[in-house]
C-alpha cells in the first residue's frame, strides 16, 4: 500500500510545553484515519505541522513520500483542508466564495465550483451570503473549499463542527464515498467518538501530545470485547482481592474494577463467591460491552495512572 502520510519523531514544543511529543504515524492510501483525543491533546498542533502551517521542533512530515518544507508548494495541489474553525468571506455568496477558491487554486475547470456543491448538498444556498448561512451550512460550504481541486489526501480537523445528525450522516457518506471509490486518503479529528467509529478504518488516540494508542477497525471491535465490572465500597480491598486470585484487573475512571478475563465473564458467580470468601462484598456485578467512548476514556484514564 502507497504510503501518503508518514510522519517521524514529529515534535512541536512550545517552551516548556510538549504540544506534540515524538509522533510517528504511517497511513495508507485509501485510508480513513480517524484522529481523536480531548480538548488540547495535540490534534490540531499535529494537523498544522502535516501543513507545513507551523515547523516541528524536531522531527519530519512526508506527504506522498516528498519531505514537507518551506519549499514545499507542488505537493498542496494534492491536498485538501479544512483546519479549527470554518472560514469564509462573508458578504460573498456560496457560489462567490467557491469561484474565489477555484481562483486561488488556479483551477482551470469552472464546473468544479458546480460539481463540489452538488456533493455538498449546497447548491440551493448558492446565491445566499455567506454570512446568512446557519451554522451547519458554513460548515458545508468549508468542507466543500477543502474538495474544490479533487485532492487525493483531505485533512479535516472538526469537520462535522454544526452540522445536524443528518447532515453528519451526509459528510460521513461522502467520505467513506472518497476513499472507497477514489482512494482518497483521509485524515480527520474529531471529539464524536460513535460518529468516528462509524466510518474510519484506522483510528489514533492522541492524548497530552503522545499517541497512547492506534489500530485499525477489526483490532478495536476486538479489544472493545465484554468485561465484568465489579465495585465495592472498599475499592482498594476489592482490587488486592481480584489480583490475589489470579486476575489482571485494572479501574476505570469512576474507580470501579474490570476484568477481560473471558473465564470469569462467562461465570462471575464464582468470583463473586471467592471475594465473599475474603470478606469483599459487591455492590455491583455488571458484564458490560465498551464502545469507542468508553474505550477512550478507559484508556486515557490508564495512561494517566501509569504517568
């Protein structure tokens, strides 16, 4: 598989700040990457150092195998973006704003402004400003300057940020459409977690700078098996107990504690017996399947423990 996004070592610090510590990312052509993380994690620092908008402080970016640089300018016909926050002239209209970016672009096709609306779903809107438009359709009108020149890798940083529910499930079906029937590679954060679930091959969990975890769809739905979820008001005697029995427990965010041993979720009635026998008593006996939320936020949770 042709590699179009690799990065090494990837650095960004702002004094005594590590906003991006020591990424290495490899992504493939065709690839839908889903890149999340909390508030301030890295994802945009991250986004705009695969730009070239900001130098790392150490480390590389390569794009479709050529370093990015200063020098840097024949690869961005190639690319396209969307980065924080929509942006758009706002007294012009939609057509207006997208014949100003094909300008800027030099594309020479004057149907493209055409051909990105109707994917878009904006070409009702055509004649309206930009500014008169709701939240959801500036977000449209964003994602669609970012497709104008037909790129073979999109980066999107937020790019479902106003839309509604269907409007999600449109943008989700147009990228999915992209990678799967042009081979466009994608590169997406986002903080909806179930809506990234839905549509990615890949995902990467950036937290405090440090990519903490990365796998593809099928490992995840693996590691986001069943578990059994037990608590007690004495979490630390009920914690000492599960791990004198033989288990490899570990607690989630609330404190509670989990076990993926897949023997005691088929029986937990015995494990519940063998705490009762060393004086640990339950107030909660639960098997519960994760979703990429939960996953997360566990995960998150374990890497701060351990840091």
């Amino acid at each position: 598989m042709e590699t179009v996004i690799k990065t090494q070592n990837l650095t960004k610090k702002y004094g005594s700040l590590n906003a991006v510590k020591s990424l290495d990312l490899n992504i493939g052509k065709g690839e839908i990457y889903g890149f999340i993380g909390l508030n301030g994690a890295g994802k945009t620092t991250t986004i705009r150092m695969l730009l070239g908008m900001i130098r790392p402080t150490m480390g590389s970016v390569e794009l479709f195998g050529e370093k990015i640089n200063p020098n840097s300018t024949k690869i961005w016909s190639r690319v396209g973006f969307l980065v924080e926050a929509a942006t758009a002239y706002p007294e012009l209209t939609v057509v207006e704003n997208l014949e100003a970016s094909r300008r800027l672009y030099q594309l020479a096709d004057k149907k493209s402004t055409d051909k990105v609306m109707e994917k878009l779903n904006l070409v009702r809107y055509r004649d309206k400003k930009a500014k008169h438009l709701s939240l959801g359709n500036y977000q449209r009108l964003a994602v669609a300057r970012a497709l104008l020149n037909d790129p073979e890798l999109l980066i999107l940083d937020e790019p479902t940020n106003g839309l509604d529910p269907a409007g999600i499930v449109e943008i989700r079906n147009l990228l999915k459409s992209l990678a799967e029937n042009e081979g466009v590679t994608v590169f997406v954060s986002s903080h909806i977690l179930g809506e990234v679930y839905r549509f990615t091959t890949k995902i990467g969990i950036i937290h405090e700078g440090a990519l903490i975890d990365e796998m593809d769809i099928k490992t995840l739905n693996k590691r986001m098996g069943e578990r059994l979820v037990l608590d007690a008001v004495d979490r630390p005697a009920l914690l000492s107990a599960v791990k004198s029995l033989g288990y490899d427990p570990h607690q989630n965010n609330a404190g509670e504690v989990e076990i993926d041993d897949g023997r005691v979720i088929k029986e937990p009635e015995k494990l519940v017996v063998e705490l009762i026998k060393k004086d640990v008593y339950l107030n909660k006996v639960n098997v519960e399947k994760e979703d990429l939320e939960q996953y997360f936020l566990n995960k998150v949770g374990r890497h701060e423990q351990l840091t």
